[in-house]
C-alpha cells in the first residue's frame, strides 16, 4: 500500500509524459502521480507540489524550463488565470488529435470502437454567442468576468476571443448593468445570448432587484439597445424588466421567440454542423421523434422533410416551438408535447410510428429512454451528446439491444476546452 502523501512546499522539476483526460499534463515523482494543469507532454516544468488524496500530487507551473515541441504562446492575456479554457498552449493539430484521442478512449470504457473515418469538426474563434458571466459590486466597483479554475474568485475580463463580437462589446455595458443594479456586496450571474433582434440578458442573483434600483437599470439597458433584460431571483420565475424588441432565433429558416432563459447551441456555427448530421442521419424517413428537442433546433429542419413530434421537459421552450409552428404554417407537420423523459420515457408503444428518433439530452444522458429503445423496434436512432461518457454508456445499451453505430461525428465547439460534442447514428441490425 502506498505511503500517505506529506505535504512537499519546495519545487521540483518534472518531465510530462501524458495528458490526461481534462487537459492537465501528467508526470511522476517518487512514485506518484502529479498532474499540473498547463503543461504538454514534452515539457520540463519547475513546479510546486500539493498533496492530492494520499497517492497523488497536484502541481503549479512556476516556469517552463525547456517547452515541448508543441507548446505555443497563449493567444488570451488571461489564460491561466480563467478557467474557461484549458488548451490555448497547445499547437491546434495536436490540440484537436489529443480531444478526438479523448472521446476514441471514453468509448473504449464500454468496450465501443469508434467508426473509421469518424471527423472532427472546430468551430472557429469569436462565435460564442452566448455566454455566463460572474460579477460582483464591493466598494462601488464591478467585477466582471469568468471564474479561475476550481474557484469562486472571478478573473476580471475586458476581452475573450472566443465570443461573437457583439458579446465582446457588451462586456462594458454590461459592468454598467451590474453597477445599477447591485447594491455593494452583492453578486450575480449573468446568462447573455446574441440573438436576430440583440443581446437577450438574464441577470440571476440571491437577491431580488430593488425597486429604486429598478429604473436605473432600465435607463442602463436602453443605452445599451439590450433586446430584453429580464432579473431571477433564487428559484423564482425569471421577471422580465425590459423588452425593447422580442429576442428571436431561426431554426430551418423559420422564426422563433426565445422564452427567457431558454437553451440554444453555444455557436450559429456549431448549431449548424449539428444539424447537418442529423438530418444526415436520419436520411429519408418520414415520421421522427426528437426527444430532449428544446425550442426545436433539430424540430424545424427535420420537418421540411418529415412529420415530428417534439418532446421536452421545459413547457416554456415547448409553448415557443408550438407558437412558431403554427405561425410557420406547420401545424399537423411539427406538433410538440411537454414531458420529462427522464421520469417518463417514451415506451415502445408509443415509439411504435417512428421509423426514426433523434435525441439530444442534457449532459446526464437518456439512459432511461436508451433502455425503452432497445425494447422497440425503431429501425433508427441519432444520438447527439454534449458528454462522451454519458453517451457511451448510452451507446452501449443500444449496441447490446441489437442497433450498429454506423455514423459518428466529433464536434468542438468549446474550443481550446476538454468538452467535446458528438452526433451518433444507430441502425438495427
């Protein structure tokens, strides 16, 4: 049994040998492990050590004694200090070969080969069009940004590459709508999405809005021509506070009101090649149920060529859906219906109509539906996941239950992050 792990103050220099599963590099000294964060396989680092359980380390960079070949300059200011990306010092070749490597040995955990020829995709830089935003008011001033990894302490930001540049010009306006609103002490969360009619602002906070500061932030919002500023305080229903213009996105070319707080892909972009292989994947049948459809991000493009059923659990993004359907001159085409499918999974009898069903859960999976699909007889099922794990035990049902996967596609829209997004096709055999 190995010995408990003291704790060690004094650096050390380590060679990394790996890379591990969430982007830390991974070394050996006296026989354990040490992952230190920010560091490539190659790279002979100086590092301070910290206990981790009693048969690992973690470990800090304090300087890069000599860099592997593959490390290169950190195009963000801040990177190191926020926590939202995790590989921006990596050569993008190698960036985007070590995340496909990732989801290859997640699925070989459920003993799953991944598809020959299976591509990855990467969005480009500055097309994240939403974004969560952390903020605090002490002393009248605001801070405003992204967390530290593992940390409540928020970076402050005053750019970040990866957002649309209507977010990275909203980040001032938007330290204005905190310092309006919040009284000192205080803090928030700020949920911001780019939509067709402009930025659509939810602000989440322990506290309720006060009312003298209500108009004040309304004045702020205006200036700032914010579509809608809408105010959630603890669990309550989020309050609309101003609504300049109706937020609107476009699914398969019709419009859609966004119900506050409503989910959308991170990237117009990203959205898109997750479409495509959908509607890929589901090729000519005419009858497909997409479970966990949200507002329809695959509801729409699918019924130009199929008649849906939507299901989701939120009947405010449901109540959307139906609304733009029949606005689009859908009905009897498009019809949706709310339901937790993780309470209450569709069963194989009402799965009898379908030749297809597409589903695209949170990152819990839909392993409950997985199992009622292995009891149907659905000749087709594309999975989309937002978590390789989850989806691997997912996909591991339904490739014991007598389906193939057949088609998998890689997306990375989280750029320069461990997170990966996948699109799976499943036929029976």
């Amino acid at each position: 049994m190995a010995k408990p792990i003291q704790t060690i103050t004094e650096t050390v220099d380590l060679t990394i040998d790996a890379l591990g599963a969430q982007g830390d590099g991974i070394a050996r000294y006296q026989g354990a492990s040490v992952f230190v964060a920010y560091a490539l396989p190659g790279d002979r680092v100086r590092v301070s050590l910290s206990p981790k359980g009693n048969a690992a380390f973690t470990g800090r960079v304090t300087e890069v004694v000599t860099p592997a070949p593959n490390r290169v300059v950190a195009p963000c200011p801040v990177f190191t200090q926020c926590g939202g990306c995790q590989m921006q010092h990596m050569a993008l070749a190698d960036y985007s070969a070590w995340k496909k490597a990732q989801v290859a040995a997640t699925l070989a955990t459920r003993g799953i080969a991944m598809p020959e020829g299976t591509p990855l995709i990467t969005t480009e830089p500055g097309q994240r069009r939403r974004a969560n935003f952390a903020a605090t008011k002490d002393n009248d001033r605001v801070t405003l940004g992204f967390h530290e990894a593992m940390s409540s302490n928020i970076v402050p930001l005053e750019d970040c590459l990866l957002l649309t540049p209507a977010l990275r010009a909203s980040l001032p306006h938007l330290r204005a709508l905190i310092h309006a609103a919040l009284h000192n002490k205080q803090a928030a969360d700020i949920q911001v999405t780019e939509t067709l009619t402009g930025l659509d602002v939810l602000v989440l906070s322990a506290v309720n809005l006060a009312e003298a500061r209500r108009q004040p932030l309304i004045s702020v919002a205006r200036e700032a021509d914010f579509a809608r500023v809408a105010w959630a305080h603890g669990k309550a229903q989020p309050e609309p506070i101003l609504m300049a213009r109706v937020p609107q996105i476009r699914f398969g070319g019709h419009l859609l009101d966004l119900p506050i707080g409503a989910f959308l892909q991170p990237s117009v972009a990203g959205e898109a090649t997750l479409v495509e292989a959908v509607l890929k994947g589901v090729g000519k049948a005419k009858r497909v149920a997409d479970l966990y459809s949200g507002c329809g991000t695959f509801s729409f493009p699918l019924s130009a060529k199929a008649r849906v059923l939507s299901i989701d659990s939120a009947k405010p993004a449901i109540a959307a859906l139906t609304t733009a359907a029949n606005r689009a001159g859908l009905a009897g085409r498009l019809e949706a219906m709310a339901r937790d499918l993780d309470q209450s999974p569709l069963p194989p009898q009402d799965l009898k109509p379908f030749d297809a069903v597409v589903f695209d859960p949170p990152r819990a999976g839909a392993e409950m539906q997985a199992r009622m699909l292995v009891k149907s007889r659905v000749p087709l099922v594309v999975a989309v996941s937002c978590n390789p794990a989850s989806f691997a035990r997912d996909a591991r049902l339904l490739l014991d239950g007598g389906y193939e996967l057949t088609q998998l596609t890689i997306l990375d829209q989280f750029l320069w992050s461990h997170h990966a997004e996948l699109v799976a096709v499943f036929k029976r055999r």
